[in-house]
C-alpha cells in the first residue's frame, strides 16, 4: 500500500468496486466518498446486486457527492454494463473516463502511466517508479 491509500489500492483486485469509487470520486472529494462508500459497498456488494429498482436507495445515500441524479443513473448503468456489455477497456463504459481509464492501466495493468489525469495518480506514479 502505498503512503496514499487511494481507494483503487484499497479495492483493487475487485474491479467494479474499484471503477465505482472512480465515478464517485469525479466531482467529489475523497473525503465526501469515504462517508458512503462502505454502506454502498455492504448494500450493494456485486454489479449484479444493483438494479433499476435501487435507483431512489442509491439515490438517497449519495446525496452527500453532489450530481446525485446524474451519478445514480451511472452507476446503475454501469453495473449493469459492467456484467453484460462485451468491453475490453473501461472506458468504454458509462461513466468512466481518462481517470478511471488511468487507474485501471494502473492498478489492473500495472501499466506506467508517465502523465496520468489526476493529481494524486500523478504522486502515486512517482511514489511507484522510486519505490
């Protein structure tokens, strides 16, 4: 673990757990994600647990990250891409970008990402290449 504890760290090897904290962390701080995700995690465990039917449960419980509308339609979108959509990179599902799209070459490729698209990826690449 590196001296950053980024959710990726801490999720990885459970890919769509570590993609979900991507899409919640886009437009949020780490400390709004970290007041959620371990109830989400616990209701929603699996991309197969989630269904159009928790759309106002989720809803409710990410109020506290802004866009709670939006974010909710991702995520339920997602999961459910996630599981049945024939994709080969992140990206290609809703709601993942160049972040998200990073953090899998990262932490899922062990890619080195000379110029990633966040700041803290950016400090963990450093951490990493001298490590």
């Amino acid at each position: 673990m590196s001296p950053y504890e980024l959710l990726q760290e801490i999720y990885y090897p459970d890919k769509w757990k570590m993609m979900v904290c991507c899409i919640f962390l886009n437009c949020t701080t780490r400390k709004q994600v970290d007041k959620i995700r371990d109830e989400f995690f616990e209701r929603w465990p699996t991309p197969e647990s989630i269904s159009e039917k928790d759309r106002d449960a989720i809803r409710e419980l990410i109020t506290p990250l802004g866009l709670k509308d939006r974010r909710t339609n991702t995520i339920i979108k997602f999961s459910h891409e996630f599981i049945n959509k024939n994709w080969k990179n992140p990206i290609e599902l809703s709601g993942i970008g160049k972040y998200g799209q990073d953090s899998w070459d990262i932490f899922v490729n062990n890619k080195v990402i000379e110029n990633p698209s966040d700041h803290v990826l950016k400090k963990y690449m450093l951490w990493k290449i001298k490590a």
